[in-house]
C-alpha cells in the first residue's frame, strides 16, 4: 500500500482547521493536509499518519508523523518533519514498536523498511520524508504486506530489492515435500526452472503475492538442498529477489527406513521366538509323556506292590510326524535311547526331537535337540530325571522381508511322575535355557542382521489316571502349560540407500504361550490281551485345548480334536511300531497330523 501526498494535488486545504474521517484537528494549517486513520484503540485513542505541507511561505513546513487523533496537538509517538518557521529540523525516529503499538500487534509482526526523517539544507530541498513497513500478518484494519507512507514532490524510488526465506520439513523425509518460500514483499515470476534442486527434483509450484510452496520429489538416500536463483523474481518496481538461503533435507535412511518397518522386523522376531518356545514345551511334553508311559507300563507289568522291572537297554527309538494346519506343512518326531539301570537304579537316556515347518508364505524352519538325561526312580510310586540339553536352529525366511536365522543354545531342565494314588499319576517338568541368533532379513529397500540372545523357561504338568474296563483301558488327563522366551532389546546394523546405520534398535519385548487341553484316550486291545500285553492296540483320543499367546499382539481361542491311533508291538516284544492321525481346531486353524513311531530294543 502507498500513500503519497503531492504539493499542491492531494489533501484537504483547509482556511482553520483539519479534518479527517471523523476527527477534528485543534489547530491551524495553512496548506494541504491529509488523515489516514488506521484503527481506534477501543479507548477514544484512534492512531494514524499525519500528513501536511505549508503553503503559506512563513509557515514552511511539512509533516509526516503518527498521531494521537484525540488531542491534536500531540504526537501519538513519533514522526519526522521540517519546520522553517523556528529554524530547525525536527527528526523523531518511528521503529517497529511504535508502529506495533499503534496498530495493537506484535512488534514481530512488523519489519521496518525505510524511515527517512528531514535531511535536506532548506525546506525547497527537501524531496520526500515519511517511513515504509511490512506487515507478516494483518493487523489494525491494514492488510499483510508492505505498507508506504510519504510526504513528497515525486515518490521515492524502490530501490530494494526482494529477500526470500526457504523452510520446510525438519526431520528426515521419506517422500515427496514442501517447501515454503517467504519474500519480502509480493513478487511475480516466479518459475520452477528458477529454483535450484540437488538430490530431487520440482514437481510442483504454486502460491502468490509473497508466499509460495514448492513440492519437491526427492531422491532417496540423497542430501536435497533447494535454492532460488537471484532475480527470479520481481517486486512491483521491478526489483529481482536476492538469493534464497539454501535448505537442506536428508531425503531416506537406514533410520528412516528402519522405523517405517519395524512392526514388520518385530513380527518375523516374535515369530521365530514362538516357534522355538513351541517346540520347547512340545518337546518336554514329549520327554514327560514317555518317562510317564515307562513308569505307568513297569508299573503294570511289576505290579502294584512291587519294584519296577528291570528295563532293557533301547538304543534306537524313532517317532515322527506330519502336519497339514491352514496351508502350513510341519514334519517333526523324536528319537530316543537308553542305557538301562546301573546298580544305582539310575538310568541314562539320549532324548532328541526334529521339527521342520513349511509356512504359507515359502519360509522354512528346522529345529533340532537332544538331551542327554539321567532318570532314577526313587520309589515304587514315584522318580525323576533331570538333563543337559542343546538346541540347533535354522530358518530360511519369505515374504515381504526375506532372510535366514541361524539359532543353537543350551539348556536345563527337570522332570518327574508320581503315582499319588493307586491309577492316577501326576507329571511335571521345567526347564530355563539361553540361546543365541544370528538374523538376517533384506526387504529389497533396508537389509538388516542383528545378533541377540534369548532366554527360555518352560513349565507344565499334567494329572493322568488309568480306568480299567472290560476290554479297555480309559487314560483321561488335564495337561497345563506354559513357556516363554524373552528377547529385549535388540540392536541391529542397517543398510538403506548405500548408506549404513550400527546404532539401529529395537525392543521386541516378550512372547510367550499357555495352555491347556483335556484328553480322554481310550486304549482298546485288539487281540484280547491286556493293554499293556497287547501286540495291536487301537488308540482313540478325543480332546478340548484353550491356549493363550502373547507376542506382538495377544490371543486367545478354544477349539477341540481327536486323535486316532494303532500300535503294533512284535511277539518277542523289542519292537514297537505306532501309527496316529490327528485332527484339531483351535480358534481358526485347523490342524491334521499323521505320526510315525518305530522303537526297537536289544
């Protein structure tokens, strides 16, 4: 906004007195005079600029100042003029907080542009005195941008040129942007070849008067410095713009690309872990379940009332298994040994498991573990056995991250049967292990490897009683149980973009499982023997299961299933095949199984 005031061709002559808008001036001018109000304080104070110029030659003069409108005689604040008639030149500076005060705004708000007081040798020389500001935001009636006030013969040049702030984003970008250019004053021509962009590119532009954005594409991994050329653009006097300053971005890194796929990282983790906790209490189920079916199986054949026999030495066991869950393929079993008892009574046994599974998705893990255990009975009611054990691990991982982890570890644990009394029989086990990884995973953007340790407990427990019937044997049981593995946190190096990033990590926390299933099995002998005479057992065995898993997120479901087998044992009775299929549901996952046991004894 200008105002000029020219000698003789704008304002108010006025023979006693001036006006202007609504307020009255309390003294005598001789000249032209002119009152631009800007706003009323809300306290019968309104501000605005004075302008005047004498005519009268004894009352050379002239006048550029902002003024209290309520006592005429007064300055609001401040001004500058030229006065003949006493002699002097007057100059009383206006700056930014006199402005700022009349207007009722912040003094941030203003930026000072000009502010030229008397100077000249005599009134005759004096061209033009007044002030010039920017208002950032409007304020006091007065709209934002540059504002003019002057008392002249002929306007002042525009000598200034345009200044431009860029600002945008400040952290780091992993895609398109925008960039703010702030001029000093409003500019047009304005155009995207004008802007410099090194790392990207100017995929858009838009804006006008002084405010403008840039969109920029930038390129991943790179350092985007964005600049305006000198005298891009131009002011209204046609004054080009000096150059911006430079803003820089990194644009992507392996920090940036780390957290945008860290629920993704977390998830393969958690789920590595679960599965090796799975296989740890399925595992030590299984240990537990055959030191029980040996006690229970010596306890039948001994009698209730007497020592348990002697065991024959079992140097090959083999059990194996199949299952088809959801589209998932898993291949697992156990392998087994024993020594027989010592004079002790101690027996030393080699226990093993393998696991294999096929995800939907094309990732393939292998476990495998062995424990070497040392079994006592204690009573004729009860024993225990406790054991070494290591672990191997291999995962080949698919999907939208793909990797290998390789896992070993060792562990202990502890296991017992008791008969509490006669045909019912409790089963526990526990074990505490550590483990250590090596991960691996690539996405096609970040590839990441971390090397972290977990540590693994498992428990459970189970109550099994034996009803004898006519031509039958009923095994119910309740098995509970429950293992964890926890991880913390982990620390990984990254590579995104070319470049590399050792201080990335992550806290992938705890997973952990719980369960517990209700089994009703029932054993019927086909050839009229005993259950445990028998040389062909027809198995039935249908079960409730609940489980709880808590990794990533948390679960809950209860499904059922039932599981049919046949056991065939050799007349001799030193080999034992076993035959089972099974079927379970358990929330939305549907599991089928077929399982394989060969057992010879020498």
């Amino acid at each position: 906004m200008r105002n000029w005031i020219r000698s003789g061709l704008v304002g108010v002559v006025v023979g006693g007195s001036v006006s202007g808008g609504a307020v009255s001036a309390q003294e005598t001018f001789y000249g032209s005079a002119f009152i631009d109000i800007w706003r009323d304080a809300g306290r019968g104070e309104p501000c605005g600029v004075f302008y005047f110029q004498a005519t009268d030659p004894k009352y050379h003069s002239a006048y550029v100042a902002l003024w209290d409108m309520s006592n005429w005689s007064k300055y609001f604040s401040g001004g500058s003029y030229w006065n003949a008639y006493d002699g002097k030149t007057h100059v009383q500076g206006i700056t930014k907080h006199i402005i700022a005060d009349c207007l009722m705004t912040d003094a941030s708000n203003v930026t000072m542009l000009t502010n030229i007081g008397a100077n000249a040798a005599s009134y005759t020389d004096q061209i033009y005195m007044g002030f010039a500001f920017r208002l950032t935001n409007a304020a006091g009636g007065l709209a934002k941008g540059n504002h003019e006030y002057f008392i002249s013969t002929m306007p002042p040049p525009d000598t200034t040129a345009p200044t431009v702030t860029l600002t945008g984003p400040s952290e780091i970008v992993t895609g398109a942007f925008d960039v703010s250019a702030a001029f000093s004053e409003p500019v047009t021509g304005l155009m995207a070849s004008e802007i410099t962009v090194e790392g990207g590119s100017v995929t858009g532009l838009s804006g006008d008067d002084a405010d403008y954005t840039i969109t920029i594409e930038p390129v991943m991994g790179a350092t985007v410095t964005v600049t305006i050329i000198a005298n891009a653009a131009q002011d209204e006097a046609n004054n080009g713009n000096i150059v911006s300053n430079t803003y820089t971005i990194q644009a992507g890194s392996p920090a940036s690309a780390f957290e945008e796929n860290e629920e993704e990282i977390l998830a393969v983790v958690a789920a590595e872990a679960l599965r090796g906790v799975r296989s740890t209490v399925s595992s030590n189920v299984r240990m537990t379940s055959a030191a029980q079916e040996r006690f229970i199986s010596g306890r039948q054949q001994a009698g209730t009332d007497s020592q348990m026999v002697s065991r024959a030495a079992t140097p090959l066991d083999i059990t194996g298994s199949a299952e088809l869950s959801n589209g998932r393929f898993s291949t697992q079993g156990t392998f087994f040994g024993e020594t027989g008892s010592d004079e002790s009574g101690q027996t030393r046994l080699f226990f093993g498991d393998f696991d294999i599974q096929r995800d939907t998705d094309g990732s393939v893990s292998a476990q495998i573990n062995g424990k070497l255990a040392w079994e006592r009975q204690i009573s004729n009611t009860a024993m225990y056995g406790y054991y070494l054990g290591a672990e191997l691990g291999r995962a080949t991982l698919e999907g939208a991250f793909a990797g290998e982890q390789d896992s070993f570890g060792a562990s202990v644990g502890a296991y017992f049967v008791t008969e509490i009394q006669p045909n019912l029989y409790v089963d526990g086990f526990a074990s505490l292990g550590v483990g250590r990884n090596s991960l691996e995973l690539d996405n096609g953007t970040l590839n990441v490897a971390s090397d972290y340790k977990t540590t693994t407990g498992t428990v459970g427990a189970s109550l099994t009683g034996v009803v004898e019937g006519d031509g039958y044997e009923l095994w119910p049981q309740l098995q509970l149980t429950y293992g964890q593995t926890h991880i913390g946190k982990m620390t990984f190096s990254g590579e995104a973009y070319s470049l590399v990033d050792d201080t990335l990590s992550l806290d992938a926390g705890t997973v952990s499982m719980a369960s517990g299933t209700f089994t009703a099995e029932f054993k019927v002998p086909l050839d009229g023997l005993s259950v445990s005479d028998s040389h062909a057992l027809f198995t039935f065995a249908p079960r409730v299961i609940c489980e709880r898993i808590m990794a990533t997120d948390t679960t809950s479901n209860c499904g059922g299933g039932a599981e049919i087998g046949m056991v065939s044992r050799s007349s001799d009775g030193l080999s034992n095949l076993t035959v089972n299929i099974r079927r379970d549901r358990v929330g939305d996952t549907t599991t089928t199984g077929l399982g394989l046991n060969f057992e010879r004894a020498f």
